[in-house]
C-alpha cells in the first residue's frame, strides 16, 4: 500500500515538474515581451529593457515569432521616441 502512495507522489511531483519547465524559446520570448512592456510603461529605457539581446536570441530559433516581435518592438520604441521627444524637445 505504501508502494502505492509513494508511485503517486511520484507521478505528480514530475508532472509538475514537467508543466513548470519552459524551453530557451518561451523563455526568450518571455524576455522580450516583459521588455516591450516596461519600455511601453516607462518602468525602463530601451537600454536597460535590453530587448535586442533578447530578440536576437528568439532570432535563431524562430523567424516568424521574431519578425511578430520586432514589429511590437518598432511601434513601442516609435511611441517612446515621441513620448521623450515632448519632454525635451
């Protein structure tokens, strides 16, 4: 009966492991998106967001979720160049 308990345990403990675990690409992309999102929030700048490193990275392992996310990336910094633009110009 222990046996039993113990093979139970087991099985959920490594599903959750299993649901916890992200690939390099959801991870990068996480990055990037948490990156747009404090650069559109004004949280960070450009510099400290580092989206670029990130993109790149998503870059090499998927094309088409880079072009989606380079363009999210233009529109923001679009937004945040006029945004500073009116503050100091």
């Amino acid at each position: 009966m222990v046996g039993y308990f113990l093979v139970v345990y087991l099985y959920y403990q490594i599903k959750t492991i299993n649901t916890m675990a992200k690939t390099c690409e959801e991870l990068y992309i996480g990055k990037v998106e948490a990156g747009i999102r404090s650069i559109r929030m004004g949280t960070k700048t450009p510099n400290e967001a580092q989206v670029g490193l990130w993109l790149n990275k998503v870059k090499q392992l998927n094309d088409g979720m880079y072009l989606d996310l380079l363009e999210k990336y233009k529109n923001v910094m679009k937004e945040y160049e006029k945004k500073n633009n009116k503050m100091f110009g």
